[in-house]
C-alpha cells in the first residue's frame, strides 16, 4: 500500500475519532462514544503494523520510510516540511502507542460507561494519541515540539478531568506548568542547535553531529544538548521536575496507564534516543543525565515503599523505571533504555490498568490499608498483576528482567558508566522489589481488611482482556533481547533487539565487551538482592503484619522524612513559588497600581481637563464668537504692525 497513504491513516485516524466524540460530547453513551475511539486507535495500529512490516522488507542499513506532505514554512534558507519518518526507532514507538494504546481505550469502555462526560473523554484520549504519534513520527525537533505541546495540553485535559473537584484541578495544573518549565528548556536547546548547525531536522543533526568529543560545558553541542535533557526531566518526570507525576493519579486510572505509562512520559528517552549522535559527544551532558536517572531511580523507589495510595505506589514506580532508562541514556546504552522503554510499557500499562480493575472492584477505594486477600474475589485481576509484578522485579524470563539487567551491565563495563552507578542501579532494583511486594502482599494476598459494605468482583471481560494481553506481553516482551551470554547457553539464540536497532545507535567511544564470568555474576547479584527484598516485604506483610508498623516507628525521624516525600513540594512552595507569587503580588501592587495605573488615570485627568477647558469656549454664542473674532484680527495687526 502507498506508504504516504498509510501515514496519513495511521496519523489522522485519532484526530477524526477526536473529532466525532468531540462534537457528541454531551452524549452519554459510553459504549459508543468507547467503540468509535477503540476503533480510531485500532487502525492506526493496522497502520502501523502495516508500515513496520514494509521496513522490516528493507535492506538493514536503510531501514527508512519518509514522507513530506507539504512545506510547513519557509523563511530564508530555513525551511520546515510537515515531514514523518518511520525507521527502526519510530517504528518501536508506534507499535506500543498504538498498541497498547488500543488496549487503554478498550478497557476504558468498561471503566468509564457510566461517567457522565464519556465522549469527552474518549476524545481526549484521541487527541493525545494524534499528539503522541506527531511526536514520535517528526522527521525534525520542529514537528516533534507540536506533538510534545499537545501532550502536554492533552495530559492537562485528561488529569483535570474531573475538574469540579478542586484537587483534581490543582493537578492538573501543577502538571501543565511544571512542564512548562522544561519546555521553555527545550526551546533553548532548539534555538542553540538551530545557531550552531542550521538546521532542526534529525537526520542531518546527527549527520552533522562532530567526529570528536566536546570537552566543554560551554561547547554549542554541550549546551544544547543539556537543555534538551532539562526538558526531558519536565515531560519524562526526572529530579528537578518529577514533581507532578505523582499527582497526575488525579485523572481517571486508565489515563494513567496511557499517558503515564506507556507512552507521554517515555518521550524524553525516545528524544535523547533519536538524537543518540549528538548526545554521545557530549560526555558532560552524558554524565548528568546518568547521575539525574540514577538519583530518581533511587529516590522514587524510597518514597514507593511509604505511599498508601496504589496508584501513588505505581506512579512513583514509573518515575523509578524512567530514572533507570535516564541512566541506561546516560552511560550510551541507548539499545537498552528503548527496550526497558517498551517492556516498562506493558508491565506498568498491566499494573495500572490491574489497579483501575482493584479499585472499580472496590467501589472507588485506592487505599490498600484497606484492601488485602482480593485474590479470591478477582483472580484474573489477581494472576495478571502477579506477571507484572514478577516483570517489575526482574525475575527471568518476564520481560523486566532481560532489560533492567542489560541496563546495569552497561552502567559497570561502559566508559560513561561506574560502579557507583551500577549500585545505584541495584539499590533500585533492591527496593522496587520491597515496594511491589508490599503492593501485593496488602492488595491481594494475607488477611481481609475490606470494609463490609464493600463487595470486591472481577471485572468485566471489556476489563480483563486487555489486563490478559498485557500479561502475555509481560512475559515474553524481553525474549527479542535475550543477552549474548543467555543466548550463548540456550542454542545461540540471537539478540534481535539489538540487530534491530544497530545501524541508528551511535557506538560508545572505548567500549570493550563485558565478560561471560563478570556478566553472570552482576545478573545473580540483581536477582539475588532482589529475591530477598521480595521476601522480606512478603515477611513484614503477610506472615507479620505488625512488624512493619514497629520498625516504622524504630525509625519515625526517617520514616516520616520519606512519607512526607523529603518535604520536596514544601521545599518548592517555600522557596520558588511562594517567593514568586509575593514578588508578582508586589510587582502588581507598586508598579502596577501604583504607578500605571495612577499614571494612566492622571494622563486621562490631565487631557481631560484640558478638553473640558477648550469645551467651555464652545458656547454657540455668535456675539462671544464675534468677540473672539475682533480679539484675533487686533492681536495680529497690532503683529503685523510692530513689525
């Protein structure tokens, strides 16, 4: 099929669901509202399918299906096209957003029927996958920042979507202006490339990328590329701006699994990704985007394993697993933060969605102080969180595994990387096997905690199917990138992750290949820590309920540091936005007030005055005027005259 065709269904086929519920939004019907949605998706997703199966026709080296549908603008010599390209790094990305996409918006149908503003809703949804495939099909950084802004318009939309309620609307706002910071970054690095290259377009910015690596923090690549990170730290929930991710929980819980999950907050990692080649050049950019990853890694998983929220457990969970692709971005293993990429968006798109079916069940409650033994209520619920939940882990061979463990053996053998980070790394693993298990062990396995008017059931099969799917790829998600070392043992079984993406990753500068012996030994050392902080947390909730609670109290200074998530937001209020709303408050009153405004109105006083003045000459009086007359011809003869 015409490949130009195809791009244009694949894209435009959410814009038109958007457009249909968009104009039916006062309909009630869920079902339909959810069918015309799923459906729009479902054909992108041909689409897509149809287009990755024409690439992978394509000789490997030139893998590249691009198409211009008409000059955006042109001034002088810079000039954009609305251009698309699929290659093998978008061809990743439109699989899942659609894929796992369709899933979403099936679940949805079941989750939000009786949700009075259903085709709202699903129109929203529509729009930001239109918006999340412009950004992941731009052929340059101009067409990717229209999709990246309508992500963010959309996650507005969706978070604040039930707005009357004044906390739901704060999120959502506290979403769209923290990224609003690190879009204003991302500006920044646009115009600097922009200077320096003169050009926006992502094949020639890598072509054009230097031979040699930039030493200096103050170099054009450098710069450049460090405030494009500052902007993948707004939309991809990383230290400074992770801040809003957590409240994001906000919006209803399939949102969660789509936007933040699967696909809006992965964009930073598939920017820095695509742009691989300028990145690689600029260690110092490399090596903060290593320590920023590493550090959310850690930090996010500490604040998991206090949250009570099963939503909040997960919403931190995500910013941990993006902080471990940041990582994986930071020591030049690209390959393998797209695949943690892809196999964190079935198992966190599994787990949100399994948690969207926990609380429908439990008639909206999200506390999971109060739930506990749910597994013979739901056990199709119960069984597909239990393959996301060995996934997260890194258990072999769920997905998780393969792809995490790839991640930490590059952060110990690569150039970029250390043993410090990789500890990193593994303390993360560490606790995200401690925080899970507690999700599980208080969710679904020991005693009973249910309130009696609460009756938990199994969701509908509109529910479970979708949660069915995404297990399966919970499961066998990693096995296209089994390590070297696995595949050596098992029949030589090929990395094909790693073919795959091989002629778009730019090589890491003195890399040398990690041994059978070291390899082995850092995959044990992983699992085996995270074995037994899984076993640890199955101990404190659900052989000994009560231990926790007195440990917590052991170390309340601690405990209460990391519940109230290090007082970061306090931290923020204190010292950012309270200042600046006092600043702005006194601006407004002294100079504004005070000063425009008086000015203003005595200019207006001032002229007037003088109209009323002039005005009081125009009395209509012919012998006042013949008066005014007489005075003028004597005051100009007397004039003329003394001249």
């Amino acid at each position: 099929m015409n490949h130009s065709l195809l791009m244009a269904i694949l894209i435009l086929s959410p814009f038109v669901g958007f457009l249909i519920n968009g104009a039916r939004y006062k309909k009630h019907s869920g079902n339909v509202a959810g069918s015309i949605a799923t459906l729009a998706i479902a054909i992108s997703f041909i689409s897509a399918i149809l287009l990755v199966v024409d690439l992978v026709a394509m000789p490997a080296e030139s893998r590249r299906i691009a198409v211009s549908f008409f000059e955006w603008m042109a001034i002088d010599k810079f000039k954009v096209n609305a251009g698309f390209v699929v290659d093998q790094i978008s061809a990743i990305m439109i699989l899942v957003i659609t894929g796992v996409g369709t899933l979403i918006h099936l679940f949805s149908i079941g989750y939000m029927h009786h949700d009075k503003g259903v085709a709202k809703y699903f129109a929203y949804l529509n729009l930001f996958i239109f918006n999340m495939l412009l950004l992941v099909l731009g052929d340059s950084l101009l067409v990717m920042f229209v999709g990246w802004e309508g992500v963010g318009l959309c996650s507005y939309l969706l978070i604040g979507f039930w707005f009357t309620d004044s906390e739901k609307a704060a999120a959502g706002m506290k979403a769209f202006v923290t990224n609003r910071v690190g879009d204003a970054a991302f500006l920044l690095g646009m115009f600097i490339l922009f200077v320096s290259f003169g050009t926006l377009n992502f094949a020639e910015l890598n072509a054009l990328a230097p031979t040699v690596a930039e030493s200096s923090w103050l170099g054009a690549v450098t710069l450049g590329t460090l405030f494009l990170f500052i902007g993948a730290t707004g939309k991809s929930a990383q230290i400074p701006l992770y801040v809003w991710l957590p409240d994001a929980m906000a919006g209803p819980t399939p949102v969660s699994a789509l936007i933040h999950a699967a696909t809006m907050v992965t964009a930073g990692v598939y920017m820095i990704v695509r742009l691989n080649p300028l990145f690689i050049v600029a260690p110092n950019t490399m090596m903060v985007i290593a320590i920023i990853g590493a550090a959310t890694a850690v930090l996010a998983a500490t604040i998991g394993m206090t949250q009570w929220d099963i939503k909040k457990v997960l919403a931190y969970s995500t910013v941990s697993q993006l902080g471990y692709m940041f990582l994986a971005c930071g020591v030049g293993a690209f390959g393998a933060a797209m695949f943690h990429l892809m196999t964190h968006a079935f198992f966190k798109a599994l787990m949100f969605l399994g948690s969207g079916s926990v609380i429908h069940a439990m008639h909206e409650e999200q506390d999971i102080r109060k739930m506990g033994a749910l597994k013979k209520y739901m056990p199709i619920t119960h069984i597909t969180f239990l393959l996301g939940w060995l996934a997260i882990i890194g258990v072999p061979p769920f997905a998780g595994f393969f792809s995490k463990d790839e991640i930490l053996a590059y952060a110990f053998n690569s150039p970029f990387g250390s043993p410090i980070l990789w500890a990193a790394g593994a303390l993360g693993a560490t606790l995200t096997a401690f925080y899970m298990t507690r999700l599980m062990a208080l969710t679904f396995w020991g005693k009973s905690r249910v309130p009696q008017d609460v009756h938990p059931h199994e969701s509908p099969a509109l529910m479970t199917i979708p949660l069915i799917v995404l297990a399966i790829l919970s499961v066998t998600g990693g096995w296209i990138g089994i390590p070297h070392v696995i595949g050596a043992v098992l029949g030589h079984i090929p990395n094909v992750w790693e073919h795959w993406l091989h002629p778009l990753i730019s090589p890491i500068p003195g890399w040398q290949p990690i041994d059978h012996a070291t390899e082995w030994t850092l995959m044990g050392v992983s699992v085996g820590l995270a074995t037994i902080s899984a076993i640890v947390a199955y101990q404190f909730y659900v052989k000994s309920p009560d231990t926790p609670k007195k440990f917590a109290e052991k170390i309340k200074p601690i405990y209460t540091l990391i519940y109230n998530k290090y007082f970061v937001d306090e931290a923020y209020f204190a010292f950012i936005i309270n200042p600046l709303v006092n600043i702005s408050r006194n601006t407004w009153y002294y100079i504004d007030v005070n000063f425009i405004d008086k000015m203003t109105y005595l200019a207006g006083d001032l002229a007037k005055g003088m109209g009323s003045m002039v005005r009081s000459s125009q009395t209509g009086n012919m012998q006042q005027y013949a008066m005014y007359i007489g005075i003028g011809v004597v005051v100009v003869l007397s004039f003329v005259i003394m001249r």
